[in-house]
C-alpha cells in the first residue's frame, strides 16, 4: 500500500470535480464506481482524491474491454 501511495503522490491528485471532467461522467457515476472498487481514491483533509494515474489507468482499460458497468 506504501508504494502505491507514493506512485499516486508522484503522479498526483485530483478532486472530484477534476476526475469528472477527465473521465466525462457525472459525480453520481463517479460515487459508484469509487464504491465498487473501480477507481481507487484517498481521503486528504477530509476529502476524497483520485490519483491521477489511476484515471489513466482506469481509461485504457475501458478503452481495451470497450465499456464499463455503472451500477448502482
């Protein structure tokens, strides 16, 4: 888990109004897939933060499986 935090503090955070933006989802799509585990993220202060890289991850593999769940 240490270097997993680290590798996200190189690459960076985003707020969750950034991750929207990245991702083009709305904040009820992006809540979901943080509660399933989807997209990983950190609290700071208080408030959620999504590595930067994991958003990059998290966008090839949809582009290589061509489309992810977004359940409820």
């Amino acid at each position: 888990m240490k270097n997993d935090t680290k590798k996200y503090a190189e690459q960076g955070l985003c707020s969750i109004r950034e991750a929207c933006e990245f991702l083009s989802l709305g904040k009820t799509s992006l809540y979901n897939l943080m509660a399933q585990g989807k997209l990983p993220f950190v609290f700071l202060g208080g408030v959620r933060r999504i590595p930067r890289a994991a958003l990059v991850e998290f966008t090839q593999n949809v582009l290589e499986n061509g489309r992810i769940e977004l359940a409820n």
